[in-house]
C-alpha cells in the first residue's frame, strides 16, 4: 500500500516501507537492492529550504528547536516533531536544510 510506514533497523527511524535505501542513515534496506543493477526510482523534489542562524555575539547563549509540522489539506496537523535541539554560544552559527523528496513506488516486490 502506497505510504505504509515501517522502521529502519538500523537507525530505527520511521520510513517508508517501499524504500531500497533508509533516507536517514542512507544504508541498504534489502540484500537484493545492493546486487541489483537498475536504475534508481525517478524522484522530485517540490520542497527545499536552506537557512542559516547567527549569534549576534551580544549576551548569553541562545537555545534552539528544530520543530517540523505537517498538515493535510484541511490544515490538520498529521505530524509534529522536534527533530534537534540544541544552543549557540556568541559568534556561533548554524544551518539547517528541509527537503521534501517524492517518489513513485515501484510494481515490484520491493514496494510491496
């Protein structure tokens, strides 16, 4: 079924099951992915933001969270989850880069 989740048992994140390949730990999911010599699944990706926060070097320590919301068409939320945290001392930055990737499962043995 078309966008049944399962979890990577190497990382333990939650994936789709027709994945080859876990997008988070990027290791093999399958033995029969690494020997087969197809081409990759044609995917787009409608969604990708890069940005960047500085310390302005002025008082204490800044905190942050990394908060990722998903909504439905009606603007319900269907997921929300605080994917890192952490602090910036003065002088301090960092990056961060959201991407959306979609594909077309496969009719193969692997999608299902």
């Amino acid at each position: 079924m078309s966008g049944e989740a399962s979890t990577c048992p190497h990382c333990r994140e939650v994936i789709l099951r027709s994945a080859a390949t876990c997008p988070a730990c990027q290791r093999h999911l399958r033995f029969a992915a690494v020997g087969n010599a197809r081409l990759a699944r044609a995917s787009i990706c409608p969604l990708s933001v890069d940005g960047q926060i500085r310390h302005s070097g002025n008082g204490t320590d800044w905190e942050y969270s990394v908060l990722v919301e998903i909504h439905d068409e009606r603007d319900t939320i269907v997921a929300r989850r605080v994917v890192g945290v952490g602090a910036l001392r003065p002088g301090e930055s960092r990056k961060f880069t959201l991407r959306v990737e979609v594909l077309t499962p496969e009719a193969s043995p692997l999608a299902r």
